[in-house]
C-alpha cells in the first residue's frame, strides 16, 4: 500500500479508488486477450541479427502473418543486435501462434507481447 500511496502522490492523484479501479482494468485488459477473441496491441523483439538465418526467418514469420501485422519497425540497437517491433491487430489465437514462432527462433533474445483484448463495441472495426 505505501508504494500505491508513494504512486499516487508522484502522479498527483488523491483518489485511490480511482486508481485500483484503473489499475484493475488495465491487469485485465493486459490479461484477457489470451481467453480469445480480437486484440489489438504491439510485440517488441530483440534479436542478435548475427545468428544466422534469424532476419530471413523473422522476415518469413511476418510474411505468413500479413492479415494481423498492421506495421513493422525494424531498429539498430547496436552492431550485433536489433529490434523488432510488430503491430498487430486480430484474432488472439493467431497473434499467440506468431508469438510461439517468434519465441522458438535461435537468436532471438527477448520477446515483449503488449496486447489488449479489444472491448465489444470496438470489434466490428477491428476484423
């Protein structure tokens, strides 16, 4: 509770009631979009692009998931290492496949999914 309070007084909110509410939204929007059902979010990579192979199959991976990749960013993070970030908007089931081919490539450091389960109003536009 103390670092709830200690939150609160740097963000400049009194109302802790607001802010557990907010904060249980976001743990489950964060969560739920693993139960199914469209999402929309990005999924952050790094990799050591001097393993071989993993740019062309990091590079096939987005080819085979083109209906759910809306964007790619490729970044330089130094010689040896780069960052890629995808955004994707879909149905959850096919975002967790790309997800577990991403994970499973040799080379591949680190994988950040941040994807949100899109609310029922939303959805029609999202398909």
């Amino acid at each position: 509770m103390r670092e709830l309070e200690e939150c609160m007084k740097s963000l400049g909110v009194r109302n802790k009631s607001l802010v557990i509410r907010e904060a249980l939204r976001l743990f489950i929007s964060e969560h739920k979009w693993r139960a199914g059902g469209p999402i929309l979010g990005v999924i952050s990579v790094v990799y050591d692009h001097e393993v071989r192979g993993v740019d062309a199959k990091l590079t096939d991976i987005q080819h085979d998931y083109l209906n759910e990749i809306i964007s790619a960013l490729h970044i330089h993070v130094d010689r040896r290492n780069c960052m890629l970030i995808l955004a994707l908007k879909g149905d959850s089931e096919r975002v967790n496949s790309l997800l577990k081919e991403i994970i499973k490539l040799k080379g591949v450091k680190l994988v950040r999914p941040a994807l949100i389960s899109v609310e029922s109003g939303f959805q029609e536009e999202i398909k």
